[in-house]
C-alpha cells in the first residue's frame, strides 16, 4: 500500500507536514489517516500550500486557478477543521495546522457523520498508542516541547500565589481570552471508540484566541463566556485533571484537561519521562516525610506515576509506608497537594525557573532550530515569504542564546544572516540590559 500511495497527493501531503518543527513520520497507518481525512485532491492541493498563514488570492495563484473557485476548496477545509481561517484587522488567512496540536484533534472534537470516528481513531490509536516514530518524534525531539502543564491552582498557598506569574495560571488564560471555545476532549472521544476510556468528562476541551474563533465558526466547538469556562475548569480540578496547554506565555491557544489514563501527553509524560516530553510547571511537591501515614492518596492521583509508596523504615511498624517522589519525572502540576487529606504536602518553587517561549513565533523558531528544520520556516519553497514574516522570525533568532543562534546560522547557511546574528550581538555587548527571550 505505502508504495502505491507514495506516487499519490497523500505521499506529497506527508512531506507537506513535515516541514513544520513537529511533522508526522510516514507509515501505512498515516496514509489510512490522510486518506480518511483528505481527498487525494484535496490532499494534493494542500501540499503546496506555504507554511506560513496565506490568503486566498495566495491560494489561487499557487493553485493556478481562479480566486472563487480557491475560495471554495478552502472554506470547505476550514469547514471540516482541516485548516484554520483567521479574520484579524478586517482580513482573512487561512493555516494548515500542524496534525498535534492540531488537525488530528479537531476531527474528533465534535460528533460527526461525514467521517468513521470509530475507524480514525482506531488508526490513531495505533499511530499513536502503538507505533511509536511519531510520538518520539513529537515529544522527545530537541529541548523545546509544545505543551506545557498549568499549576493546579487550589493547591497553591498564599505564599506562592502572590509570585506566579499570569500565564502560569489557567484562570487568566480564561479571562482574557478574545475567544473561548468548548470541544469533546479529542483522547477521551478516540479512547471511547475502543472501549477504553475513563469517567471522566468529555465536553471540557478548551480553545482560545483566533484558533477558538476559527473552531466556533466552523463547528468543532462551542462558544462560552469566561464564567461558563472557569466553571468547567473547576469541574476539572474536582476531577483531578491535569491542565497541559500550548508552551507559550502569549495568546494560549489550548488547554487540555487531561486524564493520566486516555491523554497523549499524559501517556507520553509515563513512556519517556527522563527524555522531558512535556514541559513542567515551576513546582515541584515537598512531602513532609515524617508525618506522612502512607495514605497512598498522591500515588493514586498522580498521572505519570512520580509518586510511589516506600518502607517508612519504622522498626515498631515495618509495614508502614511512607510517600517518595521521583523529581526528574514530576510534572508540577500540584494534584498530589489537593488530593493529601493531612496536608503533609505542599509546593516548593524548582531550583530553576522553566523557561517559557515568548509566543507562537518564537515556539515555532525554537523547535524548528533544535529540530534541524529553520530553513523550513524561511525559505518556502511553496510561495514567497512576506517581509514582516521574515523580520518576526528572524526578530526572535537574534535574541536566542548565542549557541542556538549558531545552530540557527549552520541550519541557514546565509552570510547575510550571519552578519545579522554578529551585529545585534555587538549592539546587545553595548547596551547589555537588553531584554532577551
């Protein structure tokens, strides 16, 4: 099959996705993905499209075809999640997002009929769950992930709620959102399909800002105000979910209440916890080992099991347990805090501060450095690139640590943007209190 396919639109698409910093390796099983969510014409079409967000009249002249009918084939995706239509400053531009974060997602973030859920996410599950080329790929590549977990906020003490910063808090992602949407969590709906999943609630997947905006227009999800979502964020804190969302400081555009037992990320966090596929938050549980009365309550919360229960080494109780935590695979979120009814553990900030990208630019440049994929976002073979475009990617290269630059430039190879790197570093020993990223 893969090599009947690889002559076709869905072999061409597959090297389309792999230019973004996270792609999708090719295999069978991606193929029966693609084939269900694209037409091999449509699939073909898309494969030329640029990276980078385009408008219709870009479209078309790529397409060799006339704007209406280019307007037509796009709306139709956007319709079907396929790609994001983004109305910003009275204009509209549309994006193919990557598969994770992305249009693998929005296929089953609503109930639909034009498509067989219960197939796709078999061969999800197997691309997945099974397969591994793609989930290493995505989560143990580089240093710079996509995601990244939200402290649980009830578990925060007064102390600590006084230093955390706004973007570390999910509740000010809610609140000052442009939009807010509402999906079925995408892991828990694949996870149904195979008679898998857990209790927990579904309709609680939270998108915002121009992604939600494009998702509520088009369907897979639902508008809510910012009361009716922090209600349901406090439904996930009741539920013990964990909240992994984009790993950015700017414009969030997801959050994931996430289980330990159906979520990607948690599963990735337990397979390849040493390898740091998920970014964790700025804490880290302290458990006060001496009055600990080895409940197991932290163990059993815990989604990626970095809570275990050892002897208590008590002579007078050799039975007696007490609870330890494995730091390299903590994820900070703060569950196992809530869930210790004694309150024998608390939070304690990490000896050092995780670093989080500015915004999706500099997530994007960042992961395309680390991944060996910059020249990817500046030169596109597809279309020419815009020159406020360029200077965004480039703005944030400049202000890279100087190693990261250097991989940046041997990725590029370009004397000029060589030249770039050396004179913002000269100007930068100039004026050393220049912020950087």
């Amino acid at each position: 099959m893969t090599h009947h396919l690889m002559k076709s639109g869905y072999a061409a698409l597959t090297d389309r996705i792999n230019r973004f910093p996270q792609g999708a390796p090719p295999s069978d099983t991606l193929y029966k993905i693609l084939n269900i969510l694209f037409t091999e014409k449509n699939a073909a079409l898309v494969s030329l499209l640029p990276i980078k967000p385009f408008t219709a009249e870009k479209a078309a002249r790529i397409w060799k075809m006339k704007m209406s009918a280019a307007r037509k084939i796009l709306d139709d995706l956007a319709n079907r999640a396929i790609l994001l239509d983004i109305e910003e400053d009275g204009g509209q531009t549309y994006v193919l997002s990557p598969p994770m974060a992305g249009f693998f997602e929005f296929s089953l973030m609503r109930i639909r009929g034009d498509i067989d859920q219960k197939i796709l996410s078999e061969l999800f599950y197997q691309y997945l769950n099974v397969e591994e080329d793609f989930v290493k790929a995505l989560f143990t590549e580089g240093e710079t992930q996509l995601g990244r977990v939200f402290v649980h906020e009830p578990s925060l003490s007064s102390e600590f709620s006084l230093v955390v910063f706004d973007y570390e808090r999910a509740t000010e992602v809610i609140k000052t959102a442009s939009f807010r949407g509402i999906s079925i969590c995408y892991c828990r709906h694949k996870m149904q399909h195979l008679d898998r999943d857990c209790g927990a609630p579904k309709e609680i997947c939270m998108t915002f800002n121009v992604t939600a905006g494009s998702l509520i227009k088009h369907g897979p999800a639902r508008p809510v105000s910012a009361e009716e979502c922090l209600d349901l964020l406090q439904v996930a804190y009741d539920q013990k979910l964990v909240q992994f969302g984009s790993n950015v400081r700017e414009e969030v555009n997801f959050i994931c209440n996430c289980c330990g037992c159906c979520c990607e990320a948690m599963i990735a966090a337990r397979r390849f916890g040493l390898l740091h596929p998920v970014h964790t938050t700025n804490f880290l549980p302290e458990i006060q080992e001496g009055s600990c009365t080895g409940c197991g309550q932290c163990v059993n919360v815990c989604p990626v099991d970095a809570m275990s229960l050892v002897s208590a080494n008590n002579p007078r109780k050799p039975k007696a347990k007490k609870a330890r935590l494995c730091e390299e695979i903590c994820l900070g979120c703060g569950l196992c805090v809530s869930a210790c009814q004694e309150k024998y553990i608390t939070l304690k900030s990490r000896p050092q501060r995780v670093i989080t990208p500015l915004n999706s630019v500099h997530l994007a440049v960042v992961m395309a450095i680390e991944r060996g994929k910059l020249q990817n976002l500046i030169f596109d073979n597809q279309a020419l690139f815009s020159h406020r475009a360029m200077a965004a990617i480039l703005g944030v290269i400049l202000r890279l640590p100087p190693v990261k630059q250097a991989m940046a430039s041997s990725q590029v190879k370009s004397r000029y943007f060589e030249a770039l790197i050396r004179r913002t570093n000269t100007k930068n020993k100039l004026q050393p209190n220049l912020p950087a990223l």
